[in-house]
C-alpha cells in the first residue's frame, strides 16, 4: 500500500508540473502547429517519466546514482528517438516539439528527488 502511495504521488505531481508548463508553453508556441506539438510532447514526456521512475526504482535498489542515472539515460534516448520521429514520421513543427519536450524533462526530473528515495 506503501507502494501506491509513492506512485501516485509521484504521477500527481509530474502531470500537474506537466499541464502548468504545458500551458505556458501553448501561449509561447502559438503558430500552425505549435499548440498540438506541445501537447503531443507533453503525453510523450509523462510516458517516459512514468517509465524512467518505473525502471530507477527497480534498477537501483538502494543507490540513488544508479536510480538517477538510469532515469537521466531514458530521458536522453527518448528525447532522440522522439526528435527523429517528430522530424520524419509525425511531421509536427519541430521547435515546439522539441523545446517543449526538454522543458517537460527538465522540470519533472526536478521533481524526481524528492520522490525517489521513497
């Protein structure tokens, strides 16, 4: 039950940092596209964050290098794969995507710390 506690906790807090810079960012990327890329981005992001918290719990028990680490790695090929295929496949406007994206990695690994040790 300890357990549901942390995750939830955890998705609340993502998903709120997540829709406030989402709605910030909406205002700055206002052009054909931009609105749609950011929000795309924002579902990409919380997947990965989602995944990333999954996989540095269970990957790291009792080292929170190797939590952070793992996390920070997941992000980092996520954010590439993603960058190839907003560029070839989705064909949404790629600076929206992409700064909107880093921006929700950014600010949810921010949040991760004070999470993760639980």
């Amino acid at each position: 039950m300890m357990l549901m506690g942390v995750w939830t906790r955890y998705v609340l807090a993502i998903v709120a940092v997540v829709v406030i810079a989402g709605a910030f960012l909406s205002l700055a990327f206002r052009g054909p596209g931009g609105m749609v890329a950011v929000w795309i981005s924002a579902a990409v992001a919380l997947a990965v964050q989602i995944a990333a918290f999954a996989v540095g719990r269970t990957v790291g028990q009792g080292n929170l290098v190797a939590k952070m680490g793992t996390g920070a790695l997941l992000r980092f090929l996520a954010l590439v794969v993603y960058a190839l295929l907003t560029a070839t496949v989705l064909h949404l406007s790629l600076v929206p995507a992409l700064i909107s994206i880093a921006t929700f990695f950014f600010l949810t690994t921010l949040v991760e710390p004070l999470l993760i040790r639980l």
